[in-house]
C-alpha cells in the first residue's frame, strides 16, 4: 500500500490588501492573478452547531438535529453513553438555520461574556 504523500514545505504566505472601497480585500493568488474578496457589512451572523453525528453502542451511526441552546447537553449525553437521550433528539434532515436561531445565539453570548460595570453600584 502506498504511503500518504506527506508536506515537508511550509505553506506559503499570501499577502493581503485592505482596498479603499470599504468590506473589500485583495490579494495575488499563487497564479499572480490579483482576486478581490467582497465581505458582507457588520458582523457576521453566528450560531451553533445544529448538528451532530455519532454512533451507538451497536455501531449504529446517527446524525440528530441540535435546536439551540441544545449542543452542550447533547455533548453530555454523548461522552456520558446515555443513547436513550441521544435518541430524543429528532433527525438532521439539512435543516439549515433561521434569523432566530443566529438571534437566539448572539443573546447568549451576549449574556455569556457580559462585563459587570461597577460604575452602576451604589457607594
């Protein structure tokens, strides 16, 4: 059996401009052909993985449909064996996600990471 071809060079490093026109970067791919990046204004929407697969006990695989705010639970129940759980979860059909889904994220992390400002206690 042939060995897997293995990279014993670095990768190259490929310079990036940042162009007046606002959300556009640019750079000179390995071909010196000059490529423009058009990036989409703001933050770009997050979320949550809404999927996961897996396989059981009997070597069954599954892929299962994570709502948000569902992940860590699921993560649990997967290192923890507990399939029963596992199996309450309905099946990934491609659902894709939703503004909610990306709105319901941001405001948990938003209350993840808030920062408590002392500047609103009473002396």
């Amino acid at each position: 059996m042939d060995q897997p071809t293995q990279i014993t060079e670095p990768a190259k490093k490929i310079p990036i401009k940042y162009n007046a026109e606002p959300n556009t970067i640019s750079f000179r791919g390995e071909d010196g052909v000059e490529n423009a990046v058009n990036l989409p204004e703001g933050p770009l929407p997050t979320a949550a993985p809404n999927n996961m697969e897996y396989e059981d006990e009997n070597g069954v695989k599954h892929s299962i449909y994570l709502p948000q705010g569902t992940m860590h639970a699921a993560w649990d129940h997967l290192e923890n064996k507990r399939w029963d759980e596992l199996a309450k979860f309905a099946p990934y059909t491609n659902q894709g996600y939703t503004v909610d889904d990306f709105k319901k994220y941001r405001e948990h992390q938003e209350k993840k990471y808030q920062v408590w400002d002392s500047s609103n206690v009473d002396a």
